[in-house]
C-alpha cells in the first residue's frame, strides 16, 4: 500500500509541477497578448492531478484569481483530487 501513497504523491508532483508550468505559460501570453491555454485544459490538468501547482499559480501569479467561475470549477476539480486518496484510506481500513 505505501507504493501506491509514493506514486500517487509522485503523480501529483509531477502533474502540479507541468499545471504551474502552463499556468505561468497562459499568464505570459495573457500579458503580451500571445497564445492563450484554454481553461478546459487547466481545469483538465487539474483535474488528472495537477490541481495543488494551480492551486500555487492562483496564488502566487494571480492568474484566474478573480473570475468566479473558474475558481468554482478549480475547486471541484480540488475535491474529486482528495477523494481518491481518502476512498484509497478507507478502502484499506474497511
């Protein structure tokens, strides 16, 4: 059971570490009216276990901070996220 733990927190490093990536990539463009990521990837990318590295560039690049919408479904994504190593958890115990 301690591997699965290891690769999930692997998986979630390396997903975070790409979603802060292309966060920082999409908050560029934003700035010097480039090529923009579409939201459904960054909610995607957090989704597929990204979501504490968008979590970081909300906070730390201000990026998406202020529109409602995105942060609600950021946060959804947050919560399918802690599920699985909570069900993970209690399936162990159960």
């Amino acid at each position: 059971m301690i591997r699965v733990y290891v690769g999930l927190a692997l998986w979630y490093l390396v997903l975070s570490l790409i979603t802060f990536g292309v966060y920082w990539w999409d908050k560029r463009a934003a700035v010097h009216d480039g090529w923009r990521v579409r939201e459904l990837t960054l909610h995607l990318l957090a989704l597929l276990g990204g979501w504490p590295g968008g979590w970081l560039a909300l906070h730390l690049l201000r990026h998406k901070s202020r529109k409602p919408s995105f942060r609600l479904l950021f946060w959804f994504t947050a919560l399918v996220n802690l599920a699985l190593p909570t069900t993970l958890w209690w399936g162990r115990w159960g």
